[in-house]
C-alpha cells in the first residue's frame, strides 16, 4: 500500500482570511483522486516497460485503488493486490529471502498458461496434499510427486497419460529470487504526486471558489 500524506493546514489558513475554507475539502479529494489515477497509471506503464509478466492484464490490474476519497475522509488508497504480493519482489534489485524463510513457488506455463492459480484448480499446490508414504517418498493427489533435481531444487511432476507412463512438471522451487527489474512503486508514486498536486489542487480549488461565489 501507497501511503503520501499531503499538509493542507497552509491552504486552509490561506482560504480562511476570505472565508472560502469549506471549499477546501471539496477541491481536496477530487485531486487526489486525479492524482492517485494518475499513479497508478505511472505504476502500471512501468510494469510494462520494465518487466517481463506472465498473465501481464491481470497483473496490471492487480495495481488496485481500493478507496476514493470524498470531501469527509481524505484520503485514497492504492494498493497490490494480496494475490499478486510477489510484485512487492520486485520493488528493487535487491536479493530478497521468501516470506518466513519458505521456498518460491514457481509455476510451469507449458501447464498452467497466463491463468491465476485458485484453490478452485485441482492442481493448486495444497489441493495435491503433498505428504511422505510408508517409504518416505513424498506423493500427493492427482498422481503427483517431489523429487529432488541433481542441483537439490525440490519440483513437483505428475504422472500422465493412460498407463501413467508420462511425467510433466508442475512446479518447481527456489530458495532465494535474484529480481532483475526494478519496479520502484514508491518512488514513482511520490514523483507523480510532487509533479501533480499543486496545479491539480489549485485548478479545483479555482473551480470550487468560483462556483461558490
């Protein structure tokens, strides 16, 4: 989430000298609501430019403004989408650890495609119950299994086809992600508030003045 805190406390002793104060709130969050599309806008042109996505739409859209704001509350919010937290990866260049020292995740496109993996899909990695038998071999449903590469990189195959006598992976997993991109979500989103806000402010705030008189 994308938190910039904007101090109006000058604007609002300025308007009070001509009683024009209430005006203030009105203008307030309709610019920063221009503003906040325009970060977002700013955010999601980047991704494009800078990074290779699978499923590019719905990870653009995962670049979400879950609250507008309005002349009582002011204040908008921008967040990632908790489904698409990974991005937050990407923020800089930086070797990052996965969240609680757990492995990355890596799905195969040859079998999932751009499709969002859901709990829905029988193939959603808690669905196969992955779990050790009697011989210590770790299996799981839909005629899954793990092993272990030559280089110790845990994978996850499904036996297919009639006999069972194919195999395809579905996952693999990695200790640490090296980025090669860097995002810089909140770099951008300062930038483009320090860029807008004024001219954007004092536009509505001409329009609300003029229109109250």
């Amino acid at each position: 989430m994308f938190l910039i805190k904007i101090d109006l406390k000058e604007w609002e002793e300025y308007l009070s000298k001509d009683g024009l104060q209430k005006q203030l709130s009105f203008a307030a969050s309709r610019a920063m609501n221009d503003v906040i599309k325009e970060v977002q806008k700013a955010i999601r042109e980047n991704m494009k430019e800078k990074f290779t996505l699978r499923r590019m739409a719905w990870n653009l859209n995962a670049i979400k403004i879950t609250k507008w704001s309005n002349k009582k509350d002011l204040h908008s919010t921008l967040l990632v989408d908790p489904r698409a937290e990974y991005l937050n990866l990407h923020e800089d260049s930086t070797e990052h650890t996965p969240f609680s020292g757990k492995y990355l995740r890596i799905a195969n496109d040859d079998v999932f495609g751009d499709r969002v993996i859901t709990k829905n899909n029988r193939l959603f990695l808690k669905n196969l119950n992955l779990h050790k038998d009697s011989d210590g071999d770790v299996v799981g449903n839909q005629g899954t299994f793990l092993i272990e590469t030559d280089r110790g990189t845990p994978i996850v195959l499904q036996r297919t086809g009639k006999n069972k006598n194919k195999v395809k992976k579905l996952y693999t997993f990695v200790k640490r992600s090296k980025t090669t991109s860097d995002l810089n979500f909140y770099k951008l989103a300062e930038i483009t508030t320090q860029l807008l806000w004024d001219k954007t402010l004092t536009t509505y705030l001409e329009e609300a003045i003029k229109n109250a008189k």
